[in-house]
C-alpha cells in the first residue's frame, strides 16, 4: 500500500538534488539494476515504428554514431542508448538480461555463456555496430533451446563524447525497439509476429514511456497502424511526439497535406507534442558511405532551402539537432514528476518482499541436523500450545454451523425434531471448544426431545385418549394451544348409535357445509371456534378439551408386546419385554444422535487442527511439503485412536443401557404417581367433580359410577393393562435414562478434546532425525519463489542505495 506521506517526503528530497542527480538517478538504475523485471516502470523515450520507417538512420543521426541498419541487421531485441557529453569520445555495448538470472545452458555440462562487455574508443569507433550484432547474436543463442528470434533482454550502448548533449543538462536516453511487423518471412519462426507485437506493447503500455513514433512522410497517416497503436495506448497524445521522417520521399503536390499534418492541422495532438520532421540517410547515401556530420549538414540545408518547409516560421519542427533540445527537454520533466513515485513503488516492493520472505523463513537456512530440530521444536511448540488454547476455548478455530431440520414422526406417532451438524474447515471467529459446546446443545435437544424422554408427551399428531364420564375417546391431536387441545375422533362408528355420547366428547357440533370448496382434513380458526373439514364440503366444530383430560395412547405397546412375548404368565409385565423396548429406544433414538455427535467432534478437531497447521505453517506447503504431510498424518492419527477409543466408550455406554438399571427413586416416585393417575381423572370425569356444583353426591350415584369405572377398567384385555403399565414405566424409566445419556457422551467428547493436544505432542516429539531430513528438504517451489523474492529484494535495495548515494 502507498504511503502518501513518504511519496511527499520523497518528493521534496527529489526536487531537491537537483536535474543532474536525478538523471544520474535513472541512469544508474536502468543500467546497474534491474528493477523493470518486478514491475517499476522507468521513464524512457521509446522509439517506435516499422521496419521502413527510417527509425535507424533517425537514431543514427540523434546518436551521432553509425548503427546497424535493417538493410544489414533486424533488430529483434531492445536497444537502450544513453548519450552523455564528455571530453573523450567512448561507447560501451553491454547486456541487460530481463530474466532473474542468466538463460539456463543448454546442457548440464555446459555454463552458461557470459557476454563481456564490448569498448570502443577513437581507434575502433567503427567496430560499434559489429558489437551491437555480437550482442543481439548472444542474447538469440542462449534462447536457441525455446525455439524464439525475438527476446526482451535489452543491449546497452552507452556513448559518450564531446558532440552528445548541447549542454550539461540535455543528455539523451532511448530505447530503440525492434520494427513493427504485420507478416513473417519463409524462415522466421511461426511466432515472431506475435512475439515482437508483444514485445512492443510491453513498452508503449508503460505510462512512463515517451513514444517517438516513426511515420514515413509517404504513407497515409490516418490508416497508419504506428500512430494507431500509439493512440490506443496513449489516447489523450499526453506521452505521443510524432517524427515525420523522409519528405524528400514525398509525392510531388503532397507536401502541403504533410505541412497542414506538421502544423497539427489535420491530427489534433498535445500542445506540448507537436509533430517533428527530420530528414535522414536514405538507402543511397548509406552506400554512398556518406557520414553522419555530412547527413546533418545535408539536413540544414535541405529544410532552409525546399519548399514548403523554408516558408515555415517555427524552426523547432525541423531537423534532428531540435528534436534531440525537445526529447532532452521532454525526459528532463518525465524524469522530475516520475521519480518521487518510482522511489515510493520501490519501497513498497521491498517492504512486501521482505514481509514475504521472513514469512518463508527468512534467512533461515537448515542445513544441520540441530537447526532442523530446532525450528521442528519450536513450530511444534506453537502448534501445540495454539491446538490447546483452541479446543479449550481461548482461540478462534474452524467455525461450525448448525442448521434445524423440520419435525418428523418418531415409531410412536409422536413428532421430534433433528439436528445436523456440518464443520465448516476454514478458520472463522468461533473457537473448537465454542463449536464443540453448540454440538453438545444440539445433542442435548434432541436427546430430549426423543421418544423415551417424551413417551407420555401430548403433541400434534399424537394418537391420545380422552378421558369423559362415560370412558375413554381415542383419538388424534388435530390442534394443540397451551391449555386445551381438539382432538379428531379415531374410532367412532358413524351408523352406531351408541357412539353419539363419545362423538359428543370431541365435537360441539357436526355436519355443517361449507359455502366454498375446503379440502378434507383442513383445521382452522374463525376466532372462536375451531373447525375440520370432511369429505363434500362438510366440516366439523372441534370441542376445546382440557390437556389434564388427555392421555397418550399406548396401543402402539400392544405390538411390541405382542411380538416380545415369552412363555412366562402373561398376567405380569415381562422385564424381557421391557428390556427389548428399551433396546430399540436406545438403538433408534440414542445411537444415531450419539453417532453424530461424535462424527461433530471429531470434524471440529480436524478443523481446529488444520488451522493451526496453517497458521504455524503458512508457506509449509511451498518450503517443506513433507513436513506439513507428517504433521498432518501424526495429528489425524492421533485424533483418530482418540475418537476411537471414544466411540468404544459410547457404544459401550449404550450397550449397558440396553439393559434397564437404576437406583434413582425418582423412578419409582414417578411410578407411584403414574400408576393411579388415568384412574383418579376417569373417576374425577365421571363424579363431575372437575365442574364445581353439578358434581355427583348422591351415595347410590357415586356407588354406580364407581362400579361402572371400575367394570370398564376390568372388562380391558391383558394387553390393554399390560400397554398401560408398560408406558407408565417407560416414562418413568425414560425420565432417568435420559438424563445418563445426555450426559455421558458429551463428557467423552470433551475429554478426546483434553487429551488431543497432549497426544499429538507425544507423537510429534517421537520423531527421528531421519524423519526430519526427509521432512525438510525445501521444495523447487519454494526454492524458486524464495529466490525470486531474494532477487527482487536485492534489485530494491541496490535501487535505495543509488539514491541514497546520490544525495
């Protein structure tokens, strides 16, 4: 991120060293480093145009030195050329390599060839251009093995003499780039087209870059691909100064379109970016051996004295001489409004790169056998001491969510409700004890809310029986409200008239038709009363029965005990029978929750442990990809004996729950009180003593109410009484059991989260010094990201030691 207030720092310091330390600045960082590569964009003068163009004999004369023209080279790499004045007239031809190192050899056995440096003094002035072809055929060779003639690995020239820049402050630095081309030749590579289309966007794209475009003075300017280009990039002409080369070329009766084009008539431009002409070396004068000096003479001449040029009153358009004055002048303010930024770009470039490489260990390097246990100590202390910190509560962990699902019928008619769990692995605020802690609850609730723990409980949909003065109405919970429920009539015969009293029970009133269409079984509301709709548009009004007037119904037991029965007397409740109840409770009720409660944990510990794997180990993937491997297969097996060892206890924690026990007198409280309950409400019912003054008190009518309760309850099968009893102590027996489950197997996940971390370190700590060597040697990966940011690193920092030294 930028920091403003350094970017203002650094440009005072800028503005205050003065135009010579800053080109110094520049100079020394596109030649002495190589900074380009990771992203800082240098200020240039970029000179771009197609192979026709004129653009070498235009560099040539800028330069004041013979270079290779196309007519004898191609230029398929970058040339940066740097003119200074001087007293002694020298030129140095170089490499800058683009990549972070020199090109890999060819073979294992070969090295890779160095490039020394070419000079040339007055004696072999000559010889520059034959270094420059030396050059580019060196770079070409050592990317032979990837099949390109074309490279963005750059030639330096450096020249410098007495005749370069006009004054002290006016020194010159261009890139010239290879020529645009639209098609390939018989032997060129498939790609070069491409490959230089590409190259040459990599440059004019820089918003740093000033392009010098080429444009011949005998094309047409407005179909020109060169100026094209130049506007897609640079659409404001902010950074564009177009050169008009060859307008001796120019069909005779052209010149005044090209005049009104130089005049900025025709394309609006910059005012500050006005177009330039400048008349070079053509073909024939090249052969001709004519020289440079002569070519400018030439020039001067030729601009003071052809129309319609000599008619021109701003002379600053013409000849090279001007156009070197205007680049000079032109970089000089690139450079000045530049520099701040780029010194700011190269410090948050090195500050990230340092950030990441300490990140990567820094300058850690493990090459003995106690260094490697050393940093596996203390990275295995750190994991350890965060694991606990997190399954105990005091760290942020994985993050568990827990979604509600509908209710759903359970084997007795009644509804209950599921939970699912499901471990989300990435690293969220909750911590593992948190997570473990709503995994419990869930649990809890559902356990609850299961059929043992609610084997007596009124719920919608729930099979009941009414108690009334004349017996019990079975029948099904339609709607159920905090004090009252309606309930549907089961087993009432519609033809008998018998069954008019037990209708009466349930229903204020029965046969009504409705004015619209209403679907059978619908229940609902005006406000008052309570309706069910029936067949034919006919629906019902539901009586509001007190809920101490209902009892579940307990024919469902009838099966099971029917198909548990032994060859023991049939007259007194079985504890086999009973036994076998209690087992299929225990399997279909308790073990599935069980079962997912440590499914949860175990999830929640592997989260936990992978986040601090992660967090301990960040670029362990990239470094030690063995190490994290062992780490995570030490702590997952250790987490798996855990979790092991856990599901043997619950399961046989629910195995002895398979056989009713309990010394709990809760249960036979709940007993006591449960046996005679249905008996008192049906007597209560019958004497009407649940109504105040209408209650029974004739002794006669009490003894034949008596009688009449007491026959119903006699006229019951074996199997009624046997239901009876059995749901009485299923409830009461439930009420005690659930509380040991509810209990017991949150416990046994809690202590696998105690254990987990004082296991994994056992197992960590047993580790060979073979072990580590295998674990910790650094990947090619790392070793190319953790070289790539050393370079960088090393590039920023030589930058701000340029700088400094300058100052």
């Amino acid at each position: 991120m930028s920091n403003t207030n350094g970017m203002n720092d650094d440009k005072e310091t800028a503005s205050s060293i003065g135009n010579s330390a800053l080109r110094q600045f520049l100079h020394l960082l596109s030649t002495t480093t190589n900074i380009t590569q990771w992203g800082i964009e240098l200020p240039m003068i970029a000179v771009f145009g197609d192979t026709s163009s004129g653009k070498s004999s235009l560099l040539s004369n800028l330069a004041m030195i013979e270079l290779p023209s196309n007519h004898s080279l191609t230029t398929r790499c970058p040339i940066l050329l740097e003119l200074r004045r001087a007293e002694k007239r020298q030129a140095r031809v170089g490499i800058q390599w683009k990549t972070s190192s020199l090109p890999e050899p060819a073979t294992e056995d070969a090295s890779p060839a160095v490039f020394e440096p070419r000079m040339a003094t007055e004696d072999t002035w000559d010889s520059i251009p034959q270094f420059v072809r030396e050059a580019q055929d060196h770079i070409l060779q050592q990317q032979a093995n990837q099949d390109v003639q074309v490279a963005s690995d750059v030639i330096s020239l450096s020249v410098e003499g007495p005749n370069f820049g006009l004054a002290s402050d006016h020194p010159l630095t261009l890139m010239d780039l290879p020529g645009w081309v639209q098609s390939r030749g018989q032997d060129d590579a498939e790609d070069l087209v491409q490959d230089i289309q590409e190259l040459l966007q990599t440059y004019i794209q820089n918003p740093r870059c000033i392009i010098l475009a080429v444009l011949p003075a005998n094309v047409d300017f407005h179909n020109s691909k060169i100026l094209s280009l130049a506007q897609q990039v640079d659409p404001n002409a902010s950074r564009t100064i177009p050169v008009i080369t060859k307008p001796d070329l120019v069909d005779q009766g052209g010149e005044g379109d090209v005049l009104e084009l130089l005049m900025g008539n025709k394309i609006k431009l910059n005012d500050s970016n006005q177009f330039h002409m400048v008349k070079g070396r053509g073909q024939a004068a090249l052969d001709r051996n004519t020289s440079i000096h002569v070519a400018l003479e030439e020039e001067t001449h030729y601009f003071d004295t052809v129309e319609p040029w000599k008619y021109v009153a701003d002379r600053t358009l013409f000849g090279t001489g001007e156009l070197r004055r205007k680049l000079g002048d032109i970089l000089l303010l690139h450079i000045q409004s530049s520099v701040p930024t780029i010194l700011q770009e190269i410090k948050d470039k090195q500050q990230t790169a340092e950030a990441k490489r300490m990140a990567m260990g820094g300058d850690q390097i493990l090459t003995t056998v106690a260094d490697r246990r050393r940093f596996y100590q203390d990275t295995c202390a750190r994991f350890a001491n965060q694991l606990k910190s997190s399954l105990s509560g005091k760290k942020a962990g994985a993050e568990t969510k827990t979604t509600r699902r509908s209710k759903h019928r359970s084997s007795n008619g009644k509804s209950a409700t599921a939970s699912k769990t499901t471990t989300n692995n990435s690293s969220q605020t909750s911590t593992a004890a948190a997570q473990l802690h709503e995994a419990c609850s869930g649990f809890t609730k559902s356990i609850r809310q299961g059929s043992l723990n609610t084997i007596r409980s009124i719920v919608e949909g729930a099979h009941v029986r009414v108690t009334s003065p004349h017996g019990e109405v079975r029948g099904e919970v339609v709607h159920l409200d905090k004090d009252f429920a309606c309930i549907d009539c089961l087993d009432c015969d519609e033809d008998a008239d018998q069954d008019d009293k037990r209708r009466a029970i349930l229903f204020e009133y029965r046969g009504y038709t409705a004015q619209q269409q209403i679907e059978e079984d619908e229940v609902w509301s005006d406000g008052n009363q309570i309706f069910i709709a029936r067949k034919n548009n006919i629906f019902d009004s539901l009586r509001r029965i007190p809920l101490d007037h209902i009892r579940t119904d307990p024919s469902w037991l009838k099966e099971k005990i029917v198909e548990n029965r032994t060859d023991d007397l049939a007259c007194f409740l079985n504890v086999d029978i009973f036994k076998n109840i209690i087992e299929d409770f225990v399997e279909h009720d308790w073990r599935p929750h069980c079962k997912k409660l440590l499914d949860a944990t175990s999830d929640i510990l592997m989260a936990a442990v992978n986040d601090c794997i992660e967090s301990n180990l960040p670029k362990s993937t990239i470094r030690y990809p063995p190490l994290r491997r062992y780490l995570e297969r030490q702590c997952r097996v250790a987490a798996e004996e855990l979790m092991q060892e856990a599901r043997k206890q619950v399961d046989t924690h629910l195995s002895i729950e398979t056989h009713p026990y309990t010394q709990d007198s809760a249960l036979f409280q709940n007993l006591g009180e449960a046996r005679h309950r249905t008996l008192k409400r049906e007597l209560e019912s019958a004497l009407k003593l649940d109504q105040g003054k209408q209650a029974v008190y004739d002794t006669q009518a009490i003894q034949t109410i008596i009688d009449g309760v007491f026959e119903r309850n006699r006229r019951k099968s074996v199997e009624d009484h046997m239901a009876d009893e059995m749901e009485i102590v299923l409830e009461a027996y439930g009420c005690v059991a659930t509380k040991r489950v509810v209990d017991r197997t949150p416990m046994i996940c809690w202590q696998v989260f105690r254990s987990l971390s004082s296991s994994i370190q056992d197992s960590l700590w047993s580790v060979t010094d073979e072990t580590l060597s295998e674990c910790m040697r650094e990947s090619p990966e790392f070793e190319k990201e953790y070289g790539q940011l050393n370079a960088e690193l090393e590039e920023m920092n030589k930058a701000l030691d340029i700088f400094e030294s300058i100052l």
